[in-house]
C-alpha cells in the first residue's frame, strides 16, 4: 500500500510521527507535511509565491518531506511530484485537537484529507479529540488514534467509498480501556461564543485575538460531538457535494426571473 501521510500541524508534530511509525506497518508511507504549523489553513492553496519540497530527517531518524504550502498543497506535491500519482490512500493527522462539528470547515487537517477526496485517492482525517488546555507532547500519547488509524486502512481496501467522500475521524483522548467502541457519526454542532477579545497594545492602540468558549450544546444523539461526550470514537462521513438538496428542492417553483 501506498499512503501520502500530511497534517496541518507542521513535520515536526508529535502526531503525524506517531502516524508514521504505525502506518509504516501497512507499506510505504510518504510524510509531507508543512513546514511550521497551518492550523485553521482550511481548503487554502498556494497562488502567489512558489512551492518548494524539502527532505528532512526528523531527531529520531525517520524521513519525511517539509514544504513552505499548505496542508491541501502537501497533498497536491505528494501526489503530483512525490508519488507521481500512484496513492492507494492518504491520511491526515494525527491532529492534536478535535476537529468536530463546524470546526472542519476551518480545518486544514480536514482539507487535507478533502484534497485527497479531490484527487479520487480513498481519504480520512484524524484527530485526538483533547481538551486544548491539555499539553500533548509526546507521540505515546496518539497511540490509540495511530492503532485505529491502521485499523481504518486496512477497512478501506475492502470498503472503498463514493467518489469525492471521505471519513473525519475523531479518537477521545482517554486510555485505551476507557475507550466504548467506535461509531459512524453524523456531523454535530460545536460552537463558539465571546469570538474576539478586544486588546490594547502597549501603545495604546486596539487589536483583537481570536479566543471564545464553546457553547453548551443540546444534546444529539448520533452526532460526532455526542460520541465523544460518551468516549466513542466518531468516523463521520464527509461529501465534496455542498448543495442543499432539500432546500433546492422547495425552490424549484420559485420564480426568479422579472
């Protein structure tokens, strides 16, 4: 098997290296990844300045690939340049925060795995789904997120899905006994409130950082948000396709000429 591995956290990510010690199991695993961190990037591309791939050999001796792009641009390289088009899957993560509800419309792990989607190459995001004020350091602490990555490869080969669809992984940040199975999901709602925090510089003029806490959210039984409340891991399926069919649907006998 042939596997782009990428992330939005940076090469040096103790995730994405517990992803590749593990998926290394299954074949060749080809690393490209950011070069410094790109959380948040989304579905961003690189148009205005040029692209560059750099070998790396991490502290422990595993290689990989730095470039200077975002995460969907680590995929397009690997694929294009790297793998010259021969991926049997990509994956991206380990992520070291959750990437559920509308949070993966921000999520360049996500859109990573989306690219891969793009280029109709079978894709899945993971991420460990910790509370943020949680130090994750050490690789150790993504080895049940790697254990069901490898899990999830091996599914697809005889599982594959519908074109321009992917999975969104998300893995409780629990030990391994606690953890209560894993479910495919619905995509929930996690959101945000107090967004922007007013500051003033010490010259006293204003900026704003980006801050808020989640909002209590109703229950939703069913929902990625959910199954991690109850320590499941959640595997929701994702599609390119955003149209609102129910809502295009009622339109139809609308009027929108004169």
């Amino acid at each position: 098997m042939r596997i782009l591995l990428t992330n939005d956290d940076g090469i040096y990510a103790p995730g994405i290296l517990a992803a590749k010690t593990a998926l290394d199991s299954l074949g060749e695993v080809w690393m490209v990844a950011p070069e410094r961190p790109r959380s948040a990037a989304g579905h961003a591309i690189t148009l205005h300045k040029p692209l560059r791939i750099m070998p790396i050999t991490l502290p422990n001796g595993i290689k990989g690939y730095a470039t200077n792009g975002m995460p969907t641009d680590c995929v397009m390289l690997g694929f294009e340049i790297l793998m010259e088009g021969y991926c049997d899957l990509v994956v991206s993560g380990i992520n070291s925060s959750p990437n559920l509800g509308l949070d993966l419309t921000y999520s360049g792990t996500v859109a990573a795995a989306m690219e891969g989607a793009v280029l109709n190459v079978p894709s899945f995001a993971i991420s460990l789904a910790c509370d943020h004020r949680v130090d994750i350091t050490g690789p150790e602490q993504f080895a049940v997120a790697a254990a069901f990555a490898v899990r999830l490869a091996r599914w697809f080969v005889k599982h594959p899905l519908p074109p321009t669809t992917l999975l969104n992984v998300n893995v409780p940040a629990v030990p391994e006994e606690a953890i209560q199975g894993a479910v495919f999901t619905h995509q929930g709602r996690r959101e945000y409130v107090d967004r922007i925090e007013p500051r003033i510089d010490p010259s006293g003029r204003p900026y704003y950082w980006q801050t808020g806490s989640l909002r209590e959210d109703t229950p939703d039984p069913g929902s990625d948000v959910h199954a991690i409340l109850q320590n499941q891991i959640s595997v929701t399926p994702i599609h390119l396709d955003l149209t609102a069919y129910a809502l295009l649907d009622s339109l139809r006998g609308e009027l929108l000429n004169g």
